[in-house]
C-alpha cells in the first residue's frame, strides 16, 4: 500500500481531495500533515480520521524535525503539497506567513524528500502564478509555457515555490510534477472567497462586496474536478513536467454574481454592493488545458450550470460549518477588508 504524505488537507482542496480518495476506496494510507492555521479546520475530515487509512498530524511543514519524524513513521513514498496561505487578499495585507509558508515550507518537504526519498510529489499551484491576460484577446490563454509574472505578495510567493520545486527536479532528480489550476469552487471552500463570500452574504442578508467594476475574469472549475486531476497527475504525470488545470470556463465577476442571485432569488440592487477594488487586481485568467488533456486524458467532468446550484446547496445545507467560522477572527478580518477600506 502506497503510503502519501498530504499536506493542508484541513483546507478546501485538500479534504475534498482525501474524501475522494476515501471515497473511491483507493488502496492508500493517508498522512495528513496541517498546521491548522484560520483556514484550516478539523471539522472538514473529522468523519475520515476515524478510519485507519487517514493519521492527522497537526504541525507546520516549515517544521523539518517534525516531516522528517513523519517520513520514518510512516515510511511516506509519495507527497501531495496543497499546504499554502492562499487568500490573496490577506496577501496584501500583510505577506510575510505567505512567504513562510508557501516559499520556507515547500523547500522544508523537497529536502527532507530528498534526503529520505520519495517516488513522486505533486507540488499544488496556480494559475496566478502566470500574471494578467489581456482582456480584449479571448484566444489567449496560459499555457505551461507562459512565463511567469506574479503580480501579487501570493502569487510571487507561489511561483517562488514553483520555482524550488522545478530546481529540485533538474539539481537533485527528484520526481516533482507542478500543476497550476484556475478557481476552485464547491464544498468546504472558505467564506472568504470570493463564491462562499457571497452566497452565504446572501444568506446572512447582507450585501455581495464587488470589486472595481465587476469585470475581471476567471475560469472557474468544480473542486472535485481539480482533485480527479491532482490524482492523475500523481499516478500517470511525468516527474519534472507542469501541468495546467482548468474549467474552459471563463467568466466575469458580474455573471457570477448574476447567476449566484438568480439561484438565491435576490435581485441586484438587494444584493450587491460595489466597493473599492484589489490593489493590483489580475484583469483576466484562463487556461489552456489541452496538455492534460492529450497526455494524461484528464478533462473536467461537471458542468458550472449543475454545480454552482449543488454548491449553493451545500451552504444551504451546512449553515452550521460556516455560521462558526463567521465570527471572531473573521469578522475582524472581515471589519479590515470592508468596512476600513
Ligand atoms: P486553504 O487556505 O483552504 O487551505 C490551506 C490549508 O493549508 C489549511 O488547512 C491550512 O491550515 C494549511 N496550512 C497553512 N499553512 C500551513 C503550514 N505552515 N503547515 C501546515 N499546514 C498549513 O487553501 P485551498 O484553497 O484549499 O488551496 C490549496 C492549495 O491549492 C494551495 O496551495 C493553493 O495555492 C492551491 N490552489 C488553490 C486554488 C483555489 O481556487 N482555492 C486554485 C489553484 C490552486
Ligand atoms: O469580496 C470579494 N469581491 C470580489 O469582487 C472577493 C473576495 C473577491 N472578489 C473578486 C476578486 C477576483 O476577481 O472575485 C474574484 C475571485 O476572488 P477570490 O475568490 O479571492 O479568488 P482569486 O483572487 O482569483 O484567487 C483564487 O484562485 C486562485 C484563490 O483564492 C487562490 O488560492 C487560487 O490560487
């Protein structure tokens, strides 16, 4: 049995990706390294940790007595990174845990892989790390050849880790494969983000804070998609190869809003609220997924018209989750980034 260290499976993509694994019955052992910071939150795989395939470790990846202590422990062969600060705008606010985390921490895992030996480690990433599109070229998109040109504190911090795990690659063989994905949306995303933002604002009857004019793009993929890609990048990728993920499914903030609105029964002017714009806001992101797609076979499986309702659902579903993490540090945050703007 394959044994895999999975890093900030607390967070959104993360569990969603070990309870896709648990769910399908995959044949692993699963040890799920989190240090459990704002975003993370045990409530998300606290139903997995009772089977004897997932072990919780809460610690830090920075932390290199502790993941080497793991490696040994439980004799780890292969590495899945999604650990990171990830929320640009706290980025802007104040950068040095993203430089910690996602920069110090990554280098902490490829050394220790080094030193102790893996068989493949997927480093997480993200479209962001590309830069801005220019809006008025719809057939431009990224690919795994664009060069990098991270235009915020997160996206600079992710691509450093990009960087780390491509050198380590062509310095020290090791069998890294790095994928860059567009916007995740669905279960257990934190509030937020831009989508669980708004539809639980909604829900608490207040207002939908757009951005600037409401205009950027982003291509928005379902997060199980993302994790069935992650999964095959594992078992079918090339080591030292990136692979782009995406939705083909490019939209502007407004239509979101639009949709999420129609779905809620709110109109426009009940629901949204213009506000001041992000500093140094992406205009347009979207990917060319064609690579992924010929090579590994990978495409996404849902549909944005099916599974924003069932992700609209789901919050209507699960108030409690969200209702507790809507208050305390959060709504300070909350108070920072909206109301002293
Ligand atoms: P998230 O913020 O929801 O979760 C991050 C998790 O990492 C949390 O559980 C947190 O406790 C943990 N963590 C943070 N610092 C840590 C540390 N020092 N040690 C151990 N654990 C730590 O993030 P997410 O949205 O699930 O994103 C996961 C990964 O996917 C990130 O690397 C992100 O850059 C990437 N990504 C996200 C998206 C998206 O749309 N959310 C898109 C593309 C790529
Ligand atoms: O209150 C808001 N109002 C608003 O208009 C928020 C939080 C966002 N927005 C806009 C900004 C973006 O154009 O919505 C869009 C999406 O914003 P986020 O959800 O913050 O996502 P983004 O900045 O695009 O980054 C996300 O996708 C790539 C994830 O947070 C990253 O972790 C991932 O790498």
């Amino acid at each position: 049995m394959r044994s895999i260290l999975v890093t900030g499976a607390a967070g959104f993509i993360g569990s969603n990706f070990v309870r896709m694994l648990m769910s399908r019955g995959e044949d692993v052992k699963l040890v799920v390294l989190d240090k459990l910071t704002y975003a993370g939150n045990i409530a998300n795989i606290q139903d997995l940790i009772d089977d004897e395939k997932l072990f919780f470790v809460k610690g830090d990846i920075c932390d290199a007595a502790l993941v080497e202590q793991l490696w040994t422990n439980h004799a780890i062969n292969q590495v899945v990174h999604f650990a990171a600060e990830s929320h640009v705008d706290r980025s802007i606010l104040s950068s040095g845990p993203f430089v910690q985390t996602n920069v110090v921490g990554t280098q902490v895992l490829l050394d220790v892989a080094k030193a102790k030996g893996v068989d493949r480690f997927v480093h997480v990433s993200t479209d962001e790390v590309y830069g801005s599109l220019p809006e008025d070229k719809p057939d431009v998109k990224f690919t795994e050849e664009t060069s990098l040109a991270p235009n915020s504190p997160y996206s600079a911090s992710k691509a450093g880790s990009d960087c780390l795990a491509r050198s380590y690659f062509h310095t020290h063989h090791l069998p890294v494969m790095i994928t860059r994905c567009s916007n995740n949306y669905g279960p257990y995303q934190f509030p937020e983000k831009a989508l669980p933002l708004f539809i639980t604002n909604l829900m608490e009857g207040k207002k939908i804070p757009l951005y600037g004019d409401g205009m950027n793009i982003r291509d928005w993929l379902y997060v199980e998609d993302h994790c069935d890609a992650i999964w095959t990048v594992l078992n079918k990728g090339t080591p030292g190869e990136v692979y782009n993920i995406g939705g083909n499914n490019e939209m502007t903030n407004r239509k979101i809003v639009e949709t999420i609105l129609r779905e809620m029964g709110k109109t426009w002017d009940d629901g949204v609220q213009y506000v001041k714009d992000r500093p140094g806001h992406d205009r347009r992101y979207a990917i060319d997924a064609s690579k992924i797609k010929r090579e590994l076979g990978w495409e996404p499986k849902h549909r944005w018209e099916q599974a924003i309702k069932t992700t609209i659902q789901w919050f209507k579903d699960h108030q409690d989750w969200w209702r507790a993490i809507k208050s305390g540090e959060y709504l300070k945050y909350y108070d920072q980034q909206y109301t002293q703007r």
